[in-house]
C-alpha cells in the first residue's frame, strides 16, 4: 500500500515489485497486470520531459502541493514562472535539485 510519495501510474493493477538498475537510472516495476515498465530515474530527462509534456512551471499551489516548504523553483528555466511564490533558483542541468534526492 502507497502511504506516502508518487504512485507508479500505467499499471493497471497492484505494483508488486520494483528493483533499481545497476546505474541507479532506472527502476523497473512489476505488476499483477502482468506488465513491466521501466521508468528513468535522469533527471535531465526527466525535467525535459515535463516542460515538454505540461509547457509552463507549476503555479504556487501545485509547487506546495508537491514540494511543501521548499523553495520555489522553476522546472522550466525558458518559460515564465510565478514570480509571488518566492525567489527563482536557477539549477544547472548538471545540479542534483535537493527535492529530488529520494532518486539516489
């Protein structure tokens, strides 16, 4: 049972079993709906990907949301942000983002 974090969306039943690559840029997860997904762990990519797929930052609500008390800081470093939700921080691409240190 999920108690707490993000859910593994696309599996159509119970995730039963999950194991990380060797690389640690990858999880693999296993389901009762007899399927298989690998998810990557890359946070370039995976950031790249969200401004692809959602094309703007999260508003402050969203941020809180998922974030809770840190800091605002835009995904999207190419699009506008809400500026009222607190100093912009920019990250190299290069930077490991502190509320992404559950991936490690």
């Amino acid at each position: 049972m999920v108690t707490g974090g993000v859910p593994l969306r696309s599996h159509e039943d119970t995730v039963t079993s999950v194991a990380f690559s060797p690389d640690s840029r990858r999880l693999a997860s296993g389901s009762l709906d007899k399927t298989v997904r690998i998810w990557s762990l890359d946070l370039v990519e995976l950031r790249r990907k969200a401004c692809e797929v959602a094309g703007r930052n999260l508003t402050c609500e969203e941020w809180t949301q998922f974030f809770g008390d840190e800091p605002y800081s835009p995904i999207c470093s190419d699009l506008p942000y809400p500026k009222e939700c607190g100093a912009k921080r920019q990250y190299s691409s290069g930077t490991t983002l502190k509320w992404c240190d559950f991936v490690s």
